[in-house]
C-alpha cells in the first residue's frame, strides 16, 4: 500500500511539473533572444546527460564500457550520415561483441 | 501549423525510441518483479509515471532501507527536468486551457527531444505522437518484463541495452550542429558523469538541463549565418 501511495504521489509531482510553464502570463513563445537561445541548447544539453546516464553501469562498473563502446560506434556511423536505425545496429552490435570479448 | 508537425510524424521519428522503450521496460518489469513488487504496482507506476529515471530510482529508495518520504522525494528530484522543459515548450502548445494541460503531459525526454525544431521553438503534434507511441510501449515491455520474468542478463548479452545510448548520441550529433551547443553539451556531459557519483541519475538530468542557462552568455549565441 505503501509503495502505491509513493507511485501515485511521484506521478502527481510529475504532471503538475510537466504543467507548470502553462502558468506563464503572457502568450507566445518568448521575444528575448538569450532565452529563446537557453530553450534551444536545452535539447542538447539534455540529450548529453542521457547518454552519460544510459553509459551509466549498474553495481560493477560506473561507465559500463561495452555500451559506451556501442553508443560511440553509432554515433560514429552516424556522423558518417548514414541512416538512424543502422547506427542504432551497429550500436547494439559493437555492445553485444565487447560484452563477449570482456 | 508546420506540415512537418504532425502525429503521424511524431510516432514514425520516435520509432528507435519506441523499441529501446519496449526494451527498458521489460528491464524495469523484470527489475521491479524482482525487488518484490505486485505486477499491478510496477504497471501502475509505468501507466501513471512513465520515466524510467524516477522508476528505477523507485526501486533503489523503495526496496532498500529508505522510507517511503525519502522514495516520494527521490522520485520527484528524478522528474524535476520536466520543469524547465514545460517552460520552453508551454508557450507553443495550442487550444483551451484543459488541452493545453493533457497536451503538456506528453512531455518525455525522447519526446521533447524530436519535438524541438533547433531554433528553441517546438512541434506540438510531434510531441504528442511521439508519446502516444512510446507510452503503449513502456506499460507493455513493463507487462513483460513481469510476467515472464525476462531474465536481465539476456537483455544485456544482446546488446539490446545499448539502443538507447546510442539513439541519444545520434540524436545529438544531429542537434549540435554549431561550436557552441556543442561546448554546452560537452559541458552537460561532464556535469552528469560528476554528479552521477554523489545523486541519483534523475538529479544529475536536471543539472545537465540547468546547463542550458549558458545561452544567456553572449559567448554561447548561436553563430551569425
């Protein structure tokens, strides 16, 4: 019962967050160039914590290097410009071959 | 309205994430079976959180000797991210104020990631279809991952683990695209890899978000085409 109270009351926290810039006053996105700027590097910035945090190694290692080895492959493909899903293949091909070699 | 911004194209851009979804919700079904939890608990907690962050954050807080405030506080500091993402994506939702509010909850990580257009603005319809189709497959990866007891270890022997790494990275070398986003994302990087050995992931995100406040630097100002 516990837990389902703790699960309900995280979920409730995380949708009026998800809601709170609606409580803005003015409409339309904002004029100032320097936010409009901090709106625009949120995604990237973002985007670099996901990756150290899906790197992240759960109980032995901090950085799990098999998946950093794929996520550097993938992004290495795709750097190259070659399609979405075969950057994700060879993501999880290079994961796959490390975590055999180690 | 952008004819690039529809649901269609939300659901079709987040398709690699809707598999890596899938999969880290087997993860998490298989996780939270694991620590002791009802099936109805762990898809309850995917039907009505949807984040992995605070769920498996949950797990960690819930299951070990922390006490349920101390789990509720943990959860919450894991979603507080969604606060400056609510503020940059508010001002371009669309409709009544209740549609506004339910459109609001669309808010994810993959999903505000595909909806920004680059220039701090966002697509509403992009956002929402990319949670329409990543939703389903959380709670029914979560169902899996409970009821068959996926066991961990062959998720991660097939490498399947890493699809969402390497879907974030890729997104990101799509999104960087001048000096200085990428200096801010460098900086984001080193951020979360330091904070992650003292806080839990969720709080690491949201410092990684914080970084974004470097735009206020003239230095960080997107070049002069």
């Amino acid at each position: 019962m516990t837990r389902l109270l703790v699960i309900v009351g995280v979920a409730t926290v995380g949708a009026l967050l998800k809601a709170v810039g609606l409580l803005r006053r003015t409409d339309g996105p904002p004029q100032h160039p320097g936010w409009r700027r901090v709106a625009s590097l949120l995604t990237p910035a973002l985007l670099a914590g996901l990756v150290m945090v899906s790197v992240h190694g759960r109980g032995t290692a901090f950085i799990d290097p098999a998946l950093l080895a794929g996520a550097a492959a993938a992004v290495s493909t795709r750097l190259l410009r070659a399609p979405l899903l075969l950057a994700l293949i060879v993501g999880v091909i290079t994961t796959a071959a490390v975590r055999l070699l180690l | 309205m952008n004819p690039d911004d529809t649901y269609r194209s939300g659901a079709r851009r987040s398709a690699g994430l809707t598999v890596s979804t899938f999969v880290l919700g087997v993860s998490f079904g298989a996780l939270a079976r694991g620590s002791g939890w009802t099936a109805a608990e762990a898809l309850i907690a995917s039907t009505v959180i949807f984040s992995a962050s605070a769920q498996l954050a949950l797990i960690g807080v819930l299951d070990g000797p922390g006490s349920a405030p101390a789990a509720l506080l943990t959860g919450a500091a894991a979603l507080l991210r969604w606060l400056p993402m609510s503020l940059a994506v508010a001002p371009f939702l669309t409709g009544s104020r209740f549609r506004r509010i339910l459109t609001s909850q669309a808010i994810v990580d993959g999903s505000f990631v595909l909806a920004a257009t680059g220039d701090g603005s966002f697509r509403e319809r992009t956002l929402v279809g990319a949670t329409l189709a990543q939703w389903p497959a959380w709670i029914i990866g979560t169902a899996v991952g409970v009821a068959a007891g996926v066991n961990h270890t062959a998720i991660t022997t097939a490498g399947l683990d890493a699809i969402a790494p390497a879907f974030f990275g890729c997104l990101l070398v799509d999104a960087a695209r001048d000096k200085p986003t990428r200096a801010v994302a460098a900086g984001a990087a080193v951020v979360t890899v330091g904070l992650m050995l003292v806080v839990p992931p969720g709080v690491a995100l949201l410092a990684a978000a914080l970084t974004a406040l470097a735009g206020l630097h003239p230095l960080a100002r997107e070049p002069q085409q």
